[in-house]
C-alpha cells in the first residue's frame, strides 16, 4: 500500500452511503485509521461510544473548540460535529493512511490545514434516490429528513471544489473507484 501517512477524506449529503463504503472499505484495508468525530447529536440506537461517535454535550463541545482540540468542526443539521485533532496528527506521524468521513464545511477547513491532502465527493444518483435512502433509513423525524434534504441541496452544488467525484450507484464499483484514489492496489477484488 503506497498510502502511509496520508490523509484521505470523504464528504457527501447524508443518506449518499459513505458509512457503508467506509466500512468496506476498513473491512478489506484495516490498515487504514478512522478518525472518529465528536458530535452533540444523540446516539442512535446501536451507536456506542468511541466507535461510531464521542457522545459530547454541548458545554463540552464547545470546550473542546475553545482549546484548539478540534482539526474541524462544523454544525450540521442541528447539531455539532469535529474531527478530535490529536489523534489524526498522531496517526499521521505514524505512516498510517487516515480517512475522515464528514460534512462539506468542515471538508473546507480541512482543505486549507491539510491541503495535500485527498479529498473525494460521494455523489448519489440522482436527488431523488438520495431522498429515498434517506426515508428509508427510518431513523430521523420529519424534520430531520427536511434539513438534511436542504443541506444536500448545498453540498451538491460543491462537488467541482473536489480532487475527485465518485457517484454511489454501485457499492462494487464505488469502492473501487475509492480504492484506486487511495492509491490502494487491491489483490483480492470481487
Ligand atoms: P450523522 O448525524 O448522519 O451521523 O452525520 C451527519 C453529517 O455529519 C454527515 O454528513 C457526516 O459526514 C458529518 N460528520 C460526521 N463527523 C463529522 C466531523 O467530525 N466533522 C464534520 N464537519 N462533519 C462530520
């Protein structure tokens, strides 16, 4: 693997799939380290702690941004989301690929604290399927679902800002296209 040490990030509107082909993705290369965000939105059931999110309160979010403990961070659709920095940097020092999966903003900050870094816009099909697989999803209220449709609105329009577009019709072959970006030579595709 010729990625050692270099950041990748991947954006897109909620509901586009970037969980699922993240989690392939660490499947197939666990070489790659995760960054795991800070956020003051409520777990949703089946979430834990330090793994898909920390769980903050809003005090101790804004904690964390006063002391500088946050690469990034960004509200999104409510609540507040940051990439805790120490961790990446450390990764980092160690030659170990990292990914963060986040939202448009904070993709932006990153581009100006990192910018030799990759970053990679996950694209739905079309607007309607990103509003179906997000309904289908069943975890958010009415409300919820409005917001994050507004925000994708948004973030659609910024996927020229991006070293590359990848568009989710296909899990196999977004993951590969994901791959080769990475720079990760796959053996065992199927
Ligand atoms: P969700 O609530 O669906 O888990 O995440 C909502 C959005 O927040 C997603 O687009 C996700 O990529 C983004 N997000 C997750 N962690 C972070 C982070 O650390 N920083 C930023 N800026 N966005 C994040």
């Amino acid at each position: 693997m010729s990625t050692s040490g270099k950041l990748t990030l991947i954006t897109g509107p909620s509901g586009v799939g970037k969980g699922t082909l993240v989690n392939k993705l660490l499947k197939r290369h666990p070489k790659i380290w995760l960054s795991v965000s800070a956020t003051t939105r409520s777990p949703r059931q089946g979430e834990q702690e330090g793994i898909q999110y920390f769980f903050h309160s809003r005090d101790r979010f804004d904690a964390l941004v006063a002391s500088g403990g946050l690469l990034e961070w960004a509200e999104f659709a409510g609540n507040c989301y940051g990439t805790p920095r120490k961790p990446v940097e450390e990764r980092l020092a160690e030659g170990r690929p990292v990914l963060l999966e986040i939202e448009l903003e904070g993709a932006r900050q990153v581009r100006r604290s990192f910018p030799e870094g990759f970053q990679i816009f996950l694209a739905p099909p079309s607007f309607e399927e990103l509003e179906r697989r997000i309904r289908g999803r069943g975890t958010d209220s009415e409300e919820a679902i409005q917001r994050r449709l507004l925000r994708a609105q948004d973030e659609l329009k910024a996927q020229a800002e991006f070293d590359a577009v990848v568009v989710n019709d296909n899990l196999d072959s977004a993951l590969q296209q994901f791959e080769r970006y990475m720079g990760i030579i796959s053996r065992d595709f199927n």
